[in-house]
C-alpha cells in the first residue's frame, strides 16, 4: 500500500498526511496509469472487463480487490 499511497500523494499534491481509506483521489485522467501501477505491484493483469468502478473507489476496496491475495485468485487454465 506503500506505492499506492506515494503515487496518489503524487497526483494529489494538495493532501497532507496519510490518506483515510475511504477517501476518492483518482480521475478519470490517471485511471489508467493507476490499473498499470496495480498490476505491476499485485504481478497480476486486471480485466477491466470483469472489475467496476466501485473496485477503485477506495484504498480499502483497491487493498482487497487487488492486494490482498485472497481479492484476486487466479483463473485455472483449461
């Protein structure tokens, strides 16, 4: 969560101190180089046909949808 909340400090330069879970700082504009960020530190690719909005609306929902190892278990190959 480390990188997440250095990147968002980055593209917000207004926020000081840590950032409240609940709090919304991406726009439309960074969402994309936010998906990237993602999955470079989860290792794994995003579908962004099989997310929603609402799994990017928060830290708390970004942290279990796509860091916690249980928020994104791999599709079996077959």
């Amino acid at each position: 969560m480390d990188q997440v909340s250095a990147w968002l400090h980055e593209k917000n330069p207004g926020l000081d101190g840590p950032i409240g879970v609940d709090e919304d700082l991406i726009d439309s504009m960074d969402f994309l180089e936010f998906v990237d960020l993602l999955e470079e530190i989860s290792g794994s690719s995003i579908d962004l046909q099989e997310v929603t909005i609402d799994d990017f609306r928060t830290l708390a929902r970004v942290k279990e949808r796509f860091l916690d190892p249980a928020g994104h278990a791999e599709v079996p190959a077959g």
